[in-house]
C-alpha cells in the first residue's frame, strides 16, 4: 500500500480539542488512535465544522501558540510525499519549527528533523532542525488562499531532496541537500504552529510511499469524499441498541452510547451499503478509506478489523487495538486497489460496502 494516510476531516468529531501540554511532549495523533475531548487544555487543536475547502470539516489550528498534532500511523520511511489543502490567514514569516508541515523523525513525536516554513511574502524553506538547506522557491503561498500543497521530501545526509508542487504543478526541486539532522527516516507528519495569533487550516490530506506500489506518485489537487451507511449490508451479525445496525453508524457526528452495535464474538461482521461520491462529473477514485469509532468495553473485549466488500471480493485491515474511549479508539484503514488489486472506479466505489469483524 502507497497511500499511507488520508483524511479529508469530514467524519470526525467537531471541536473536540486535541489535548496536548506543549514543549517536549508526545503530540496528539490524529487517526490512528488518539483524540482527547477534554476542554481544559491550554493548547488546542481543533476539528472545525465549517469553513474548509471541501464537505465543511477541517482541521485548525487555532489561535493558541505551540499547538501540534501528529497524522497517520507511524510509518518510518526515507522518502515521503505528502499533499494538502492549506490555508494561511496572514504569513508569519521565519518563526522557527515550521508551520506549513513537519517531518517528524523522533520515536517520541516531538522533534521534526526537517520542516517547511514560510517567509512573509510566502516563499517556502526546508529546514533541517535550524538550518535551512533549500530557500529559493518562488511565492508559494498567498494569505487567505487556499493552495494545493505537496512536498516530496528525502531524509539523507548528501542525497536529501525535497520537491515543492503548488495547485498540481512542480515550482521548485532541489537534490544533493544534507536534510538528516539525526534519525535516518521520518516517523510521521506533523501539523505545528508555534506562534499565537492567526490560524491555519488543512483539508484533504494524503501521505505517501513514494517508493512503494502505485499509486506511488504527486497526486495533484485531490478532494476527499466522505459517504455514510444507507442500509444494512450482505451481513450483520452485530446487535444494534436501536433501529436497525446501519442507523447505529450512520451519523454525521460520531454520537457515543447514543446509538451503537456491540458484539462480543469473535468472527462476527456488520457490514453496510453506502452512500455514493457526491460529485457528479467525471470522477477518478484514488483510494478509499474505512474509518470507524469502536470502544472497548471491558477487558474481555475484542479487537476490530476494518474491512471493504466490493463487487469481486472483500479487503481486510490487520486485528487492530480496541481502546477504552470511543474518541481514542478512532481508526483508519485505506485500500487504495480493490479487492482484485486493481485501480478503483467510480462505479466500483458506489458499489462498496464498508463493515468491521471482531477479531
Ligand atoms: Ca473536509
Ligand atoms: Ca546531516
Ligand atoms: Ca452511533
Ligand atoms: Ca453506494
């Protein structure tokens, strides 16, 4: 799989604060598998419901300074790709730690090894811990604009490289850069904004291996569909506290103990029918991704996998660790073929259903 992370925030909870103490601290991950609703937290990071560039939902930084959360599962690769919908209200400039994206190369989660910043006219920088190693891009960014970003970036000390595309287009690559302060991979992507004032907004995120299977390229400006159950699938094993399973899952805010199913057998499945892309031209699906908001119950419960029916077969995601609160148990698994390894269509996609087994 190419196609490490991918999130366009539309089914996550809104305004739940990520809750994180600033300075040397882990950062919150956003999916897999940490999502605090505490409301005391000094520092916040925030889904907001409105004001994105594609279904509403995005993910802000808000105003506080020192805030960060950390994306994906922890990958450790030499090379990534990385794109997303970004938005500035006012450029900052050169503020130290980077606040377009960071590179996270420790196993703690709080040092980016490499970052990319801005100065106040919106040309970018690469930044190897203090020291900038590749600073003539052309005007990248435009406050209050949103832009396509993507960055091919290379973690080594004399073939490091990185790669800027601006809206699908290619506007700087540089090679033969000493991007290695210390780890020799990158852990994870990092959204960080030291400073207090002013906000940044992401939207339709990806990460990727660029040295992995297809897709494995710069995806270009991409949109990322959220689709719901619209009615219970070829099985359902599951018990659902009201209504029928499907409308136990279908909501647009994750809902708690509101409604929910639950099994507590081990090979049980619930599966639904979803919803079909929203947009009506032409359409290539890229990947798609499963997520789900499971909570463990007590500790003879279960671990899930994630898992997607198509017209030929059905895709499963490893056992993967069920927590004790439904935000912190918030998973992701992309599929990014289907279930014959091949490209995904339109029409294979609205045949989908999407479900979980009891592991
Ligand atoms: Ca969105
Ligand atoms: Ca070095
Ligand atoms: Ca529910
Ligand atoms: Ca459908």
């Amino acid at each position: 799989m190419s196609i490490i992370h991918m999130e366009g925030w539309d089914g996550l909870p809104v305004e739940a604060p990520l809750t994180w103490g600033g300075g040397g601290g882990p950062r919150p991950r956003i999916a897999l598998n940490y999502m605090d609703a505490s409301t005391t937290a000094a520092n916040r990071s925030q889904v907001v419901g409105t004001g994105g560039k594609f279904g509403g939902r995005h993910f802000n930084l808000g105003t506080n300074a020192n805030e960060g959360v950390v994306l994906g599962p922890a990958f450790c690769l030499e090379e990534v790709i990385v794109g997303m919908w970004f938005k500035c209200g006012a450029l900052p400039g050169f503020t130290g730690a980077g606040y377009v994206c960071q590179f996270v190369t420790n196993a703690y989660e709080n040092f980016p090894g490499l970052f990319i910043d801005s100065d106040t006219t919106g040309h970018l920088r690469l930044v190897r811990y203090t020291t900038a190693v590749s600073t003539t891009t052309p005007v990248v960014l435009q406050a209050g604009v949103w832009s396509f970003l993507e960055f091919y970036v290379r973690i080594h000390d004399t073939l490091g490289a990185w790669t800027v595309r601006k809206n699908g287009i290619t506007v700087h690559e540089a090679t033969g850069l000493d991007t290695k302060q210390d780890a020799t991979t990158i852990r994870s992507v990092g959204l960080y904004k030291p400073w207090a004032g002013n906000s940044l907004k992401y939207d339709d995120l990806y990460i990727m291996d660029p040295a992995g299977a297809t897709p494995n390229t710069f995806l270009g400006p991409i949109r990322i569909d959220r689709i719901s159950p619209t009615a219970n699938g070829t099985t359902n094993n599951f018990t659902p506290n009201t209504g029928s399973n499907f409308q136990a899952v279908d909501e647009d805010e994750p809902d708690s103990d509101t409604t929910y199913i639950e099994s507590s057998t081990a090979g049980h499945i619930d599966e639904y029918t979803m919803g079909d892309i929203s947009v009506s031209d032409p359409e290539v699906p890229i990947a798609v991704g499963v997520n789900a908001v499971p909570q463990r119950y007590s500790h003879l419960g279960k671990d899930i996998k994630l898992r997607l029916r198509d017209a030929s077969g059905v895709q499963q995601s490893a056992a993967l660790e069920v927590n004790y609160a439904y935000k912190r148990g918030m998973m992701k698994q992309i599929f990014d073929k289907d279930s014959l390894g091949g490209a995904w269509s339109q029409t294979t996609v609205n045949g989908v259903e999407a479900g979980v087994e009891l592991a």
